[in-house]
C-alpha cells in the first residue's frame, strides 16, 4: 500500500569513484568497479522489492546520485533506469536527475542517459583554480568541466546542476570569485554552492588536525557565501535555499520534495527511505550491502517528525507554511512549538511572512541557534 496519495521521490546511490577525494567521506568506493555489474544486479532486485512492498506508488522525481554515477556504462544506467520504471509509476514529467563528474563524463553516456528519459544532470565541478582542484584530491581541471558541459548540451539536456565548494583550506576570496566567474561562464540552470565541511579522518581532516593546513576564518567564509550570493543574484539566479540557486523554473524538485517531507525510497549502498514516518537506511558497507544485509529501520514519533519539518523546512528562502504545517501534523507551528517560537523571533533570526515562518537574512547564518532553541 503506498503510504501517501501524493507522487514520491527515488534516489539510487551508485558507490563508485575513480579515487577517493581527500575531503571525502560519503559511502564511495576506488578501485571497486569489477564489482559494478554485481552491484547493479543487487539493486535492481532491490527497486523490484521494495516496487511490490510498496504498492507501486507514483514518482515525481529519480535521481541518480554517488559516488560517480558517470562510471555505469549505458546499459548498466538504462537497465536500473528501467527496472524503477517497471516497480513505479513514473510521471511522464518526473524530474529525473543524474550525477556526473567531470574527467567520467562521456558523450555515448550522456546520450544514452537522455534517451532513457534523463532530464536534469548535476555536475561536480567544486572549484575553477587547479591548486584547489588538487588539493581537494579531485580527478579533473577545469578544462574538464568545460567539456562536460558541452556534452551535456550537445546530448540534449536543458537542465544542467552545477555544484562548487567554497570554505576550502587555504581557499581566498579571489579564487572564489574566479569559481564563481568560471562557473556563470558554463550558463547552468542550477548552483549549488557547499562550504566545505570537514570531516574527521580524511586526508584534509587529518592535515587540519595537524596543523598543516588551515580553513579560511569565520568572517572570510561569510563573505565568500555573501560574494555568491550577490553575484548569482545579478546574474538572474534565484536563491531558493541556503546552498542553492536556480534560474526561474529551475529549482531542483527532487530537493524540494526532501525538505517539505515527501516520501522518498532510496536503492543501494547506504540509501536512506523515509516511508510511512519510518527512516530505514541500507549498510554504507559495499560488501554488506552486496552480502544482502537488511536494512535498519526506525519510526519517527509524531514530535520529530514536527521538528524535522521545521528544521528542513527552515533551509527553503520561503520557510515552513502554516497551512502546510498543520495540514501534515494536525496542528499549527504556534501550537507545536508555543514560546520557543519567541526568543528567536524576538532576536531577529525568525520572522512570519505571507503565512510562512522563515529564516531572516541573520538568521541563515544562525541557522542552529535557531534549531537549539526550537528544540
Ligand atoms: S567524487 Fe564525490 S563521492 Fe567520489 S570520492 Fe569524490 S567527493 Fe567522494
């Protein structure tokens, strides 16, 4: 039975890449690619299961994230591209988004993936300098970015992602402004730019540790995402959630649908769902997910369920609407969260608009204080 009337999200993880990246420490394997066609058979039968156990629901939005999707082969894409087709009822305008990175990226690929119904493709292009693109451990330059973009467009595709890091070690205002520069230049439909989170254990994690490499200050980082903001904006770019911008009709509707809660059923190597207020998640281990190990589930009470709507709807420019707020927990955000709701609106970091509850402009920056005393 499908838990929702309303159409879900898929998300397919593809666990491989050419080399590990040096700030990476997402569920991706190097040197694993023998395993590929294995890999693909076990999520195939898992997209046919999860079809049956869930009464085939209709589906807004696929994507196809990583790891490097780029390294299926064409017919490794199509056939997991076919087997959800078979277990869903995939909308004829579904969204349905690709990841690639450049240096993978080929023409028969990209074609191959167009002509299956691949309409939208996200493409990892992180920073423009070289010194940066090496120091982040990255495959390519940003003559390879170039190229990606022109396949893309020869093989038809109209909606093109474009993802950059800023917050980099080292990384200075300049070099992002020259990210920024390179990144128009390409004329996506989409950005999203991260500021590099640093994790612990990887090699960038263990140089900062060390001391040997240092993160730009706090007020630096400000001002590189304030630089991306004002640039995208005048070049026509519409902010429509912290990290992410898009020209009009452009927003990432697979996104969308994970910050307003839609269900969503992910496949593969450390896949998440979230179905029927119930979080399950896949083994980020390739060989347990290969060896058939279950998934582990775990409900979600009604009270963080109503946090989690507030704390992901608050990300959007547009904030959380009352309406829809209580239309999905039977009760409005004043009766959810009664005098929490207070010191952050008093302290300017939330405010009502057209029936929205929102971040203000200090709020974003802010965003876990916010959390913290909505908690
Ligand atoms: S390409 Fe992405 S998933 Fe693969 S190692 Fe680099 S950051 Fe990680």
């Amino acid at each position: 039975m499908s838990s929702n009337a309303l159409p879900i999200g898929l998300y397919v993880h593809v666990p491989f890449c050419v080399r590990k990246c040096a700030y990476c420490d997402f569920a991706s394997y190097a040197g694993r690619e023998t395993d590929l066609p294995r890999y693909v058979d076990a999520v195939v039968q898992e997209i046919a299961r999860r079809g049956r156990q869930t009464g085939h629901p209709a589906v807004d939005t696929i994507f196809l994230g990583g790891g490097t999707p780029s390294l299926l082969s064409a017919s490794q894409a199509a056939r997991l591209l076919d087997a959800l087709a078979d277990a869903f009822a995939i909308r004829s305008d579904a969204e349905i988004t690709c990841e690639g990175n450049p240096g993978t990226l080929t023409q028969p690929f990209a074609r191959a993936l167009r002509t299956a119904g691949v309409n939208r493709l996200s493409l990892g292009a992180q920073a423009a300098p070289s010194r940066l693109l090496q120091l982040l451990g990255r495959i390519h330059d940003w003559t390879e970015v170039i190229a990606s973009v022109e396949i893309s467009r020869q093989s038809g595709f109209e909606n093109l992602n474009v993802d950059l890091m800023f917050g980099v070690p080292s990384q200075s205002l300049s070099e992002w402004r020259e990210t920024l520069e390179a990144a128009m230049a390409l004329r996506p439909e989409h950005l999203s730019c991260y500021s590099l989170t640093v994790e612990e254990g990887t090699p960038i994690g263990n140089q900062i540790a060390a001391g040997t490499l240092a993160l730009p200050d706090e007020a630096v980082e400000r001002e590189m995402y304030e630089l991306a903001r004002q640039m995208l904006e005048q070049q026509g770019f519409q902010q429509y959630e912290i990290s992410n911008f898009a020209r009009e009709g452009f927003c990432c509707r697979h996104n969308l649908g994970c910050w307003t809660r839609v269900p969503y059923l992910g496949f593969g190597c450390a896949a998440h769902s979230f179905w029927g207020e119930c979080r399950t998640w896949n083994s980020s281990s390739l060989d347990a997910y290969l060896a058939q190990q279950p998934p582990t589930s775990e409900p979600i009470s009604p009270e963080e369920a109503r946090f989690e709507s507030v704390m992901l709807g608050l990300r959007m420019m547009r904030g959380v609407q009352d309406t829809d707020f209580t239309r999905r927990h039977g009760m409005s955000l004043r009766q959810a969260f009664g005098e929490k709701l207070d010191k952050p609106i008093h302290d300017g970091l939330l405010e009502w608009h057209a029936g929205s509850l929102r971040l203000t402009r200090h709020g974003m920056d802010l965003q876990n204080t916010v959390l913290v005393d909505l908690m």
